[in-house]
C-alpha cells in the first residue's frame, strides 16, 4: 500500500490494527488515561506518530457535550484612551473560531483606574464557575489575591499585556516590559546631546499599583545606567488623567527646565502630544506607547516621533488561543511568549498590522 494510501486509512482502528491491541486501549492512549504499559504506550505513540494521525476534535468535543466556559477580565474602552478595543478585537476573533467545539467565552470589564472595579468584577468571575480565565493584571495586589484564589478553584490563568512573574499562571503573552522602556531609551540616545534633559512621563490613577508602569521606568534609566549616558533624566507623575490635569503637570515641569525629550509609558502619550500642541512647543521629541488612533494622528503630524508597539490584537487572541490548546488539545503551552517590540514612525505606519 502506497504512504499517501495509508494516510487515508488513518484513524483509530487502523492505528489500533497496527500496533495489534484494542480500540480501547488506543483511546487509553490518545487521552492520556492509565491502564496501558510503558511498552505498549510507546508502540502506539510511534505509530501514531509514524501515520500523522490528528484526532477530529471537533467530533470529540461534540460527542462528549462538555461545555468549557472561559472568562476575559481586561480594562473596559474609556474616552482616555481606547487601547483594550485591539486585544478584545482579538478575543472575539478567537471566539469566533473555537465557540462551534462547545466552548463560551464572557468578557468583563473593569475601570483601570479604579482598582474597586477590578476587585469587583473579579469576584463576579470567581462566581461564575468558569473553567479558565484571561486576565491583564493591572493592579498587581489584587490580581495576586484573584489568582491566588482562581488556584484553590483550579481555574488556570492566561496574563496577557502584564505578568506577575511570581505567580504560576498557565502563561503570559506580551511584551517585555523592562525591555520596552529600555529600547525606548537606546531611541532617545540617539536624539539626545551630551547635556540634554529627560522627562519620563507617568500618567495613572493607580501608578504606585501599575507595575507595568514602573518596569518600563526601570528598562529606561538602565540603559541610560549601561550606557554611561550624563543626561539628567526628571519624571512627573500625573495622578489624574484628565487632560486639563496633565496640563497643569506638564506646565509646571517646562515652566522650570529645559526638556528636550519627553518618554511617556503608556498609550496616554496623545495627551502629551495635545500638550505640544496646543503650547506651540515644536523642539521636544516624543515617544510613546501604542498603535491607537489618536496616537497615529499626532504621529503623522510628527508631534510624536516614535511610537512603540506590540501586537495587542495577538494578545487577545494568543490568551484565548492558549486556554482553547490547554483544554481541548491538552497540549504543553509555552510559560512565557512575548511579542515584537515594534517601532512606529510617520513612514511605517500605514503598514502595521495589531
């Protein structure tokens, strides 16, 4: 019988015919169930191996009537900033794919600067007898406690956009934070002169709590530190994120120091940029974070010089996509996947893809 022949053969009775067992004790095999020996586990495997064989998951999953219900708990869109629309784009595109083998994804949302919110909407998820979740774990302390309790229900947890890297989550997807702010300090030293001045713009409700925040912090300054770099790096953080707010902290800083460069990290980087703007400040570079569309606005104005980008419709969509290949395929998922830390200018822009 010629391969590509066998091929079309392929399923359980033939893997079973080969290896000379019963149908059940394939099936033992193909779900990971006890009662077959090493010896014969591995002679399956091989011959499993050996055919190509893929299991029909959706008539499995079918079959069985099981339904898996997964949960998303990720900041709501506001009029600050509209960033979480691309990662929950990418969780409806990964809906869509898998919701046919019985699987229901809910999504909640919680306001990003008010961690009440969060921790309200975390026990709505902890009610909701669901076998997974997608979290972005804004608030740090109260993202520990939801997933030290997500633990003891055996809920395992996707971290997507932050990690916690002291909690055994399933995996996290997204940027290197540290590495984030630390190329966007490598940028800066090139738009930079011996005596040129810093400022690292901070703008949250919950800074001290958004460690994300801070992590691209520390990347900055130690490049600046690796480097040898002399240039005195200021940094304001802005508590209230109302633009009239920022105003008022930004006047405040340049009315007292020459700033040549500004480094903002976050997507509210547009807020600085409507700053510059609005003050007719033309000889301050700007750099921030994310691929939204105000951002993009001020971009093509080159009011921002670089924005820094990292695939946060991926995001949504590889944390569903992880939960889906943990339960449906009970298949290894890697602990750590971080995206591309991509640079965009007033050139490359239209070609980006979230």
């Amino acid at each position: 019988m010629k391969k590509t022949e066998e091929k079309a053969l392929v399923g359980v009775r033939e893997i079973a015919r080969k290896a000379n067992v019963s149908i059940a004790t394939v099936d033992r095999v193909l779900h990971n169930r006890t009662g077959v020996s090493a010896k014969t586990k591995e002679k399956i495997d091989a011959i499993i191996e050996e055919l190509n064989y893929k299991p029909n998951i959706l008539a499995r999953r079918l079959a069985s009537k099981q339904i898996l219900r997964f949960a998303v708990l990720i900041p709501s869109v506001s009029k600050e900033t509209d960033y979480w629309s691309a990662p929950l784009s990418g969780v409806l595109q990964a809906e869509s794919e898998i919701s046919s083998y019985g699987i229901q994804v809910e999504t909640f949302f919680f306001d990003q600067n008010d961690k009440k919110s969060f921790v309200k909407q975390s026990e709505a998820v902890l009610r909701g007898n669901f076998n997974g979740v997608l979290l972005a774990p804004m608030f740090i302390e109260e993202s520990s406690k939801f997933v030290d309790e997500c633990a003891l229900l055996n809920i395992p947890c996707v971290f997507i956009n932050s990690d916690i890297p002291d909690k055994n989550s399933l995996c996290y997807i997204g940027p290197s934070l540290y590495h984030s702010g630390y190329l966007a300090a490598h940028i800066s030293g090139y738009l930079l002169k011996e005596n040129d001045k810093v400022l690292i713009v901070n703008i949250s409700k919950e800074i001290d709590n958004h460690h994300h925040l801070l992590r691209k912090e520390e990347g900055f300054r130690k490049y600046f530190e690796d480097n040898h770099k002399v240039n005195e790096i200021l940094k304001v953080d802005i508590r209230d994120t109302a633009y009239d707010s920022v105003k008022k902290s930004l006047s405040a800083v340049l009315k007292n120091n020459t700033i040549n460069l500004i480094f903002v990290t976050n997507s509210r980087v547009s807020s600085v940029a409507h700053y510059l703007e609005e003050e007719n400040i033309e000889d301050v570079k700007l750099i921030g974070f994310d691929f939204l569309t105000e951002n993009i606005a001020y971009l093509k104005k080159q009011t921002i010089d670089f924005l820094i980008c990292q695939k946060p419709i991926e995001q949504g969509y590889r944390g569903i996509m992880a939960l889906y290949t943990h339960f449906v395929h009970a298949s290894p998922i890697d602990k750590v996947y971080h995206m591309p830390i991509d640079i965009i200018t007033k050139e490359n822009h239209q070609f980006y893809r979230n």
